[in-house]
C-alpha cells in the first residue's frame, strides 16, 4: 500500500500488508484471520514471514538500482514480549543489508496503551539502533494525550475513520483539522489513512499548506 507525500507529490513509501487468496474461500479478510492467529500465538510466524518478504523486496529493489523508498511492517503485540523480537530485525537487516531506517516498525495504538512501560523499552531499544516507529490506527478507540505526550514514536497514523467521510461530516473535518495543527506543533510527521479520492486530497492539502 503505498505512501504519498502531499509536499513533494510522489510516492515516499509503502506499507507490507498480508492478504490471503484462499482457493476455496477467496480473499479472506484480515479482520477474520489475524485474531484467530493471535489467539493461538501463530502471529509471529506470520509477522516474521511478512518482514522477510518486504526486507527481501527492499534489496531486491537496491539490487536492480530502483528508486529507494522506505517500507513499514505491522508487529503485533505479542512481539513486544519475545525476547527473538530484536535479534530476529537486526538479523533481516543484516542479512538484505539494509538500513534499519528504510523499515519501520507500525504498532497499533492499543499496543502502546496495554503495554506502555514493556513497550516504550522496546521502541527506545530499537530506536537506538535505527529504526523508526510508526503508531498506526490514531484515533480508533483508545486516544489519550498521554500517549502523545509519553510515547516515542516517530510517525503518526491517523485512523481512515476520521479521512472516510471528512467531505460530508464538518465534526470530522474540525478533529482531523485540529489533529494536523497539533502534530505540527508536536513536530510529529503524520500519515492520513483512506484517503481515496482528489477531493480528499485536496482538502487535506489545504489543511497540510495552512499550517505549514
């Protein structure tokens, strides 16, 4: 899923998601495989498996001498207690030889609220070597200004809840407003996600030129 940069107007990234073409059942929905992988702890497999292929994709692209564009992969809560999680990254990016900065790290907001201390370790660990965290799913049940003001994270998403119906809903258009303005002040770079069509865009242009 790619990334576009409203400032320079091109792509400025990608974000690795896994979908499954089941061939009976046809594409089967995040929502309706990754809790049953969580609950019975087979998610790291999977995790794992999808940093591989983007590392892997990552160099294959720095091989070929393509434009370098950083990607981010989602890690689920369970990483956060696996003593593997650490060693397991530093090794991809040894292995594809790869900048640790080029791969972020995308953990839900309900991540950092459940697991704040284990978590924040963790993020100032890895961040210390390199990477970049991203919190993904702003806004999408779980906001606190503490996680703000505590957490250090490196990158904001804001959930596609608030970007779905911006054009018809000026209560959605006033949060995300104010959102904008206070990620600038924070200095924090922000990712809106959903964004789907010119209109949207555009608007969010506006509101990006404004506070700029």
């Amino acid at each position: 899923q790619p990334k576009y940069s409203l400032k320079r107007g091109c792509i400025a990234g990608a974000e690795a998601l896994v979908r499954w073409n089941h061939p009976v059942l046809g594409v089967v929905s995040p929502a309706v495989f990754i809790p049953v992988l969580e609950s019975n702890g087979y998610i790291t497999k999977l995790d794992q498996y999808i940093w591989e292929e983007a590392a892997r994709l990552l160099w294959r692209r720095k091989k070929e001498g393509r434009k370098r564009i950083p990607f981010s992969v989602n890690v689920s809560r369970a990483h956060i207690f696996d003593e593997d999680f650490e060693p397991f990254l530093l090794g991809l990016m040894e292995k594809y030889e790869l900048d640790p900065g080029t791969f972020g790290l995308e953990l839900t907001e309900s991540v950092y609220v459940e697991s704040q201390d284990t978590m924040a370790e963790a993020v100032a660990r890895l961040q210390k070597r390199g990477f970049r965290f991203l919190m993904d799913d702003f806004g999408s049940g779980y906001s606190s200004l503490s996680v703000l003001k505590d957490c250090p994270m490196d990158v904001l998403k804001i959930d596609m809840t608030f970007v779905r119906d911006i054009l018809e809903s000026p209560r959605s258009q006033i949060i995300l407003s104010e959102i904008i303005h206070m990620m600038h002040r924070l200095n924090l770079p922000m990712i809106a996600e959903g964004v789907e069509n010119p209109e949207q865009t555009k608007l969010l242009k506006n509101w990006e030129d404004r506070k700029s």
